[in-house]
C-alpha cells in the first residue's frame, strides 16, 4: 500500500505459528510467507457474519469480464483519467442487482500473475483513498463523486498505482453501467475484505459521480513519513478519534508498498493477502531497525528484515493513547474486527448524501 494509512487463507493457515516473530530465520520466514500467499484460496467465514443478502456460489471469472479488460484497458484508463463526465447520477442506483456486482467482483480478486496473487489489497487501498479526503468543516472530498478517477486527484502521489485497481474494475462499470464509480470503488473495497477472511462491512448504494472540477486538492490523505500529530490532524479533520484511527490502520495486514508508487518496499507481515490481526501482534512483538538502504527512511523486522513498518506505523506503538487499542487488538481479533467493521463502515459513508430508501447490504461471502 501507499503513504497512507490503508488499507484470507483459511484461519487454519492464519495463525500465529506463521508470524514473523515466530520464525527463528529469514529463510523460515520467506517460505512462511510464500506459503501462505499462495494458499488464499479458501477463505474462511467469521462466527459474526450476518447473512441478510442471498448466498451465492463463487465461479471463476467470465470470458467477458475478463476479455474486456485485456481489450479495453487503454480506452478504459484514457476514458476515467481524462473525460470530465459525471457519470451515473439521481435514482439510476437501483437499478443495479449488487448482490452480482458482489460475486463479479470478488471473481476479479485472485490473479497468481499479480503482486502476491490478489488484487483485494488493492481495491481496500482505492475504497480508502477514495473516501479518506472528506473535511467535515467544509463537507468536501470523500467517496460521493469518485473524483480520485480524475486528474489532478488521480495524480496526487498518495494515489500512485491505484490505476491498476481502477482499471481492473472499468468492465464492471461497462457491465452494471448505472452503477456510480463511487459506489464501485467502495463495493470493491467492502468485497477485498470479505473475501480475504475479515469482518462483514455494512454497505449502502445511491453515491452520484461528480465532474473533475470536483477534484479535492492534494495533501488530504496521510503521509506515512509523519508521526501521531499528523495522523491524528488527518484523521481528525474526517470526523475520527483514536480508537477509530487505531482500527483503520489495521488494514496493514493487507498488502506491501511498493517502490515505484508510494517509495517504501516490503509487506507487513507474512500473510498480505488475508485479513488479520497481524499488523498489530506484528507492530508489538517485532524489534524493528531502520531500514539500511537508498530509499525513504522506514522500518524492518531485526530478526528476518523481510517485512517493513512504515513511521506512520510506529506511532501506534510509541503513542499511549494509540498503543492501549493496538494491544486490544493484538490480544483479541473479534474485537479488531468488530471495530474495523464499523470504523470502515463510517469512512465509506463521510460526505454522502444517501437517498432516503437507499437499503443497506450486508453481504455474504462466497464461497
């Protein structure tokens, strides 16, 4: 993942014998994790799930979904980069099937070609990103309008790589095309952490797209370099407070940064692709050395130096007030995932005018 704050094997896979601090060499550790990325194919369901959308069963991607993105990757990026058109707008939310976007979403996630073989981290980063610019004082920014698929907010350095979660997703909006970019963007997000074995995310349609004009300026988003006043003034400014804050950041168990986007390298744990509880028992129980290289300053593990903190990430640990949830949430998963739930529930929601009968989705995972 990028600068900002962002954002499942089968729990039988996801447990604590696979962490870092667990594992007595580099070369452990490296095989750990090989493991365990490539073995997220069967998720697991959490006791607390709620089961009010229809089951389906999970298929593999459609000749379609995946033909248009081979063929129409380059109209698709030049259309949602640089045409200024508002796109889906007023009662056209409902006349989209979600529980199918759902299924054809999830069917994006698995690509062994890709990073560390799914794209969930990444459509977790795009839903974030898309909603963390809200400001409560002047009720802008935010995911109603999806402006991050416009220039200059497309180009803003937080937002670097997230092409490629826009461009994944660009056939589904040709295939649901009532369905708003916001309303996309944030689905995905809420399906990435389903399917990687999280916690069930109440989710509600009826966001309208707004015009590049829309665009919120740079400087909105988190910047990992910076320590617990920052994150706090970031967070803050959304309408947040530090038990929320401390909750979102947990997304970190998913995914890596990247050099070629937000600079920094490495994932933060042994499992990017599922769910967990990681980024805090990791945050707690790793020493973690500056990071002896050519790039921004950072933190890896002493032990197996494999995996990496950002600074943002250490002020959980040395703030008081941010470390009494982070060792809440090391010591008890249901609770992170109860918090995280509804903390990310509220960030997808800042600045949207919902329509009175918009219903409110709560999907079940696939299986």
């Amino acid at each position: 993942m990028s600068t900002s704050i962002r954002l499942a094997a089968s729990r039988g896979l996801a447990n604590p014998a696979l962490r870092t601090s667990r594992m007595a060499t580099a070369a452990a550790s490296v095989s750990a994790r090989a493991f365990t990325t490539r073995q997220n194919h069967h998720y697991s369901r959490q006791k607390h799930q709620q089961n009010q959308a229809p089951r389906t069963t999970k298929a593999g991607p459609g000749p379609g979904i995946l033909g248009a993105i081979a063929v129409g990757a380059i109209a698709g990026w030049y259309f949602y980069s640089t045409e200024n058109s508002a796109g889906a707008s007023g009662d056209s939310w409902k006349k989209v099937n979600y529980n199918n976007v759902y299924k054809d979403i999830a069917d994006l996630l698995e690509d062994e070609d890709y990073d560390d073989g799914s794209y969930g981290p990444v459509f977790v980063r795009l839903a974030w990103h898309a909603s963390g610019t809200f400001d409560k004082k002047t009720r802008t920014g935010g995911s109603d309008g999806a402006t991050i698929r416009f220039e200059p907010e497309s180009a803003h350095g937080a937002n670097a790589g997230l092409e490629v979660a826009r461009q994944r997703l660009e056939p589904l909006k040709k295939k649901y095309p009532h369905i708003s970019y916001g309303d996309l963007y944030t689905l995905a997000g809420v399906v990435a952490v389903q399917e990687l074995g999280g916690p069930t995310i109440a989710w509600r349609p009826g966001r309208k797209d707004k015009l590049a004009a829309d665009c919120t300026p740079d400087g909105r988003l988190p910047d990992a370099a910076q320590g617990a006043d920052h994150v706090r003034d970031i967070f803050y400014r959304m309408g947040f407070n530090d038990q929320e804050i401390a909750a979102l950041v947990g997304a970190h168990a998913l995914g890596r940064c990247h050099t070629d986007r937000s600079g920094f390298d490495g994932p933060w744990n042994a499992s990017p692709t599922s769910f967990t509880n990681y980024f805090y028992t990791e945050l707690l129980n790793n020493t973690w050395v500056p990071k002896k290289w050519n790039g921004p300053f950072q933190y890896v593990d002493r032990e197996s130096g494999q995996f990496m903190m950002l600074p943002a990430d250490m002020a959980f640990k040395k703030d008081s007030k941010f470390r009494v949830y982070v060792e809440k949430y090391a010591a008890d998963q249901d609770a992170f995932f109860e918090d995280f739930a509804k903390a990310f529930a509220k960030l997808l929601e800042l600045g949207v005018d919902f329509p009175e009968d918009a219903p409110v989705y709560r999907f079940k995972p696939l299986e």
